[in-house]
C-alpha cells in the first residue's frame, strides 16, 4: 500500500476550516506561536512564510522549530527520490534555506 502525506494541503485545509467556522482569524491576531517538532519542525520552518502573509505585521509573532537540524547524517537526503528532492529544494527555498545534499545539518542555517 502506498500512501502520501500532504502536510502543506493538510496544514491549509486546517486553516481555512478555523476561518470558516470562525474559530480564528488570522487577520486579527495579535501574537502568534508556530511550532513543531522534529520533522514538524522543519515543517514549521517552511511555512513560516505562509503565516507571515496571514498575520498583521505588527502582531509579536514566535517560531518554535525544536530538533530541528540534528545531524541526519551525510547520506540523510540520498534516500529521497529526485522528484521529491526537487520538491524540497523548492519548498526549503521558498523558506530562505538551501539543502546541501553532502549533509544532513539543518540548524546552521537558521536565524
């Protein structure tokens, strides 16, 4: 059986749904916390960038990525197939990060 996360599809249906229901509106926020952990966390480094579109400038705005860039070792990125590797040089750059593919530290290019 093969199966597909969409993580970005998922993560955008979950908000539109808080919206329509009107459990949220991100246009009004104040603060804002976006968070995950482990492979969540590199998810909440990529969609960053969606949520500043989403939320006023002014709001106080916090990004928790926790473990994030362990060492996922040199070969960490050979595993991945060339169609999804494309995908995620084009997702990390959209998130202002670049992929080595000779190594699997992420966290020296976090700000």
């Amino acid at each position: 059986i093969r199966t597909y996360h969409q993580g970005a599809r998922n993560l955008h249906l979950a908000i539109a749904h808080l919206e329509q229901t009107k459990k949220i509106k991100l246009a009004k926020q104040k603060q804002f916390v976006l968070t995950g952990s482990s492979a969540g966390g590199i998810g909440s480094l990529v969609h960053r960038r969606f949520f500043d579109k989403q939320i006023p400038k002014d709001a106080k705005k916090f990004l928790i990525a926790d473990s994030v860039g362990l060492h996922y070792g040199n070969n960490f990125w050979k595993k991945f197939s060339p169609e999804l590797m494309a995908d995620f040089h084009k997702t990390f750059s959209a998130a202002g990060l670049v992929i080595d593919e000779n190594d699997g530290m992420i966290a020296p290019q976090l700000k």
